[in-house]
C-alpha cells in the first residue's frame, strides 16, 4: 500500500482526528500572517486566530459538504446560485457580526463605535471585498483537497469492484468441465471394471488427476503450463476410451522453460473440439492438438473436422464466447485467438504474449 493509500486509509477510518489535525496544522501555517511586532500581545493574535481558523471552517464546510455534492447532482443545478448566494451571504454576516461584538471588544480599547446589525446587513461592499474574501480564502482549498480524495476513493472502490467482478467471472469461467464428459466417463469405468480391464485402474487415476487438478490447483490466477499440459493428457486418454478407434487424436507439446497461464482455458479449447469435432456424421474424426512455448510466446492450435451446416456461425459458439471473455479479463491485449472454418475443418489459435504474467 503506498503512502497516499495509508493517508486516505487512515483518514477515512478516524474522520474526526483527522479534521482536527488538519485544522491544527492550517493554524500553524497561517500564523505567519501576522506581523512580528503583534506577537508581544499574543493573546489578540489568539483571539484573531480562533475567529481567522473558526470562519473558515464554517465555509469550507460549506463549500465541501454543501455545494460540491449538489455540482455532483444534475438534478438539482438550478439550486446551486442560490445556495451558493444565501450561504456565503449568511457566512459574511456571520463572521462580520463576530469581529463587531466578539473580537473588538476583546482586542479593543473602549469606547469605540460599533456598527448595528442593520448596517452590517446591508454593507455589502465590505462583505464581498473584505468577509467573503477572508472566509472563503481557504475554503476553495480544503473543498478541491476532498473532491480530490473523495474522487480517489470512489476509484478505488471501482477498480476493486471491477477486480471482484471480474475475479468472479473467471471462477465462473473456471467452473466449465463438462458434466457430460464426468458422466460418460464414470460409466466407460464402470464398464471396464464389469470385464475387469487392466486400464481400469489407470483410467480412475486419470480421472483423479483430472478433478484434483481442477478442485485443487486451479484456485490461484496462474498454474504451470506443465501441470496443464498433463491436465489435457489424462483427459485425452479418457476421452480415447469413450471413442475408441474411431476417433484419432494427435497432441503435441514442446515448452522451452516452464512458465504460468491462466487456468482451464486450454481445456476447454480441447472440450469445444471435442464437442464439435465427434459427431457421428464424422466417419474417422482427427483432432490435432498443437502446444508451443518458445521466449515466453505461447501457442496453442487445435483442430477438429466437423459437418458444416448452412447458416451457422462457428466463430460465434457460446463455449468460444467464455474463452474469449476469460482472455481478456486476464491478458488484455496480450493475445489473440483466431478462429477459422474452412473445408469442414475447424481451427483454433491462440496466442499470448506472458513476458508479462512471469
């Protein structure tokens, strides 16, 4: 957390300390605007300065929690002259009335005339050049100075709100192995313990693996690519199971050094091409699968043969659209994901760049 974060924290969390110390340290600064000569009668530069600090309080707080939230209102601009107006007005008199029967007759020699409320009422001239001017010095300052902080909060609680929701989206996203492929796995199991097969305890170690990587090793933004690489490989195998001969897969891997990526994205490329890519309209389906890491560019390419049918848009497959809406959640502008459908074969690239994300 910097130190502007820790300052704003702290503030907000002791509001009332935290006015009290920055009206301390104004009244410490604006000292200086008294003559040196006038410090031998330090208590009429006292009672000067408590009215000084005490009318501009009142009008910053005007101007902070009164004026600005209406500016912030559109509703309500019509009100904001004559608020603004009747209020400094109000505070000129104010502070007038103050030095007239509260200052002078503390820092004064008597007799001396005073003006009645009447006259300082209708003094207008002294009010704008000489009250106004005084009450409302500071006041433009300590209202920016909130605008200001209230503005950074209020961003700061929108990234984290966008931080949050995007967070979830992702759990969300993450949360897609396919219900169907659980379900005929669990029965190809089943069948193969009936005529007890010797890869039946092989495919239930796959399948563990599969769900331990999913429960387990996905609930951190980035994995190993390595770990997903061995994730797609027991679900390959299983999935030969369900398919048997009919169905050729190729997968091929290379990684220069290991590196992390967001999780289940590439899985669920490999259940999009499974989905579409094993229709029985399909006599010998392939599938090739193709994984690259070279200087922290990672590629992934998977195709799948599939029956074209008139009027749909590929690029358009609901599984595809979460893909890319995880993508760019994560990487932003640091990949791409092309897809292609020509020839009843159906292409997937993706590219991204994790020179960032190591």
């Amino acid at each position: 957390m910097s130190l502007l974060d820790k300052i704003i924290a702290y503030s907000s969390s002791h509001r009332l300390l935290s006015h009290i110390v920055f009206w301390l340290l104004v009244a410490v600064i604006f000292l200086n605007r008294y003559d040196i000569e006038e410090f031998e009668e330090l208590d009429k530069i006292l009672y000067r300065h408590c009215y000084y600090i005490t009318v501009t309080m009142i009008a910053s707080y005007f101007v902070a929690y009164l004026i600005i939230p209406q500016l912030l209102n559109p509703d309500r601009y019509y009100m904001i002259p004559l608020l603004f107006l009747a209020g400094s007005y109000l505070i000129s008199v104010l502070s007038r009335i103050a030095v007239i029967y509260l200052v002078e007759p503390l820092i004064r020699t008597p007799p001396f005339k005073q003006e009645s409320i009447g006259e300082i009422m209708t003094d207008i001239p002294k009010l704008v050049m000489h009250y106004f001017a005084l009450s409302f010095s500071m006041a433009w300052i300590f209202a920016f100075a909130k605008l200001m902080k209230d503005q950074y909060i209020g961003q700061k609680r929108r990234l984290v709100l966008e931080k949050e929701k995007a967070q979830a989206e992702l759990y969300a996203l993450k949360a897609q192995l396919n219900p169907h492929f659980l379900f005929n796995t669990l029965n190809n199991i089943y069948s193969l313990s009936l005529i007890n097969s010797p890869v039946t305890s092989q495919s239930i170690a796959d399948l563990s693996g599969i769900l331990d990587h999913v429960l387990y090793r996905c609930n951190q933004p980035f994995v190993p690519i390595s770990g997903e690489i061995n994730l797609i490989k027991n679900y390959l195998a299983l999935e030969k199971l369900r398919y048997d001969e009919r169905l050729r897969i190729n997968f091929t891997h290379y990684i220069d050094q290991d590196a992390r990526i967001t999780p289940l994205i590439l899985l669920s490329l490999v259940e999009n091409a499974f989905k579409h890519g094993t229709s029985d309209d399909l006599e010998n389906p392939v599938i090739d699968i193709a994984l690259d890491l070279s200087d922290q560019i990672f590629r992934f390419k998977i195709t799948n043969d599939f029956v074209a049918e008139p009027g749909q848009t590929y690029g358009d497959r609901i599984g595809l659209a979460n893909i890319r809406k995880q993508l760019t959640l994560v990487y932003k502008d640091d990949h791409s994901l092309l897809v292609s459908a020509e020839h009843n074969h159906f292409d997937v690239t993706l590219q991204i760049n994790l020179r960032n994300y190591c």
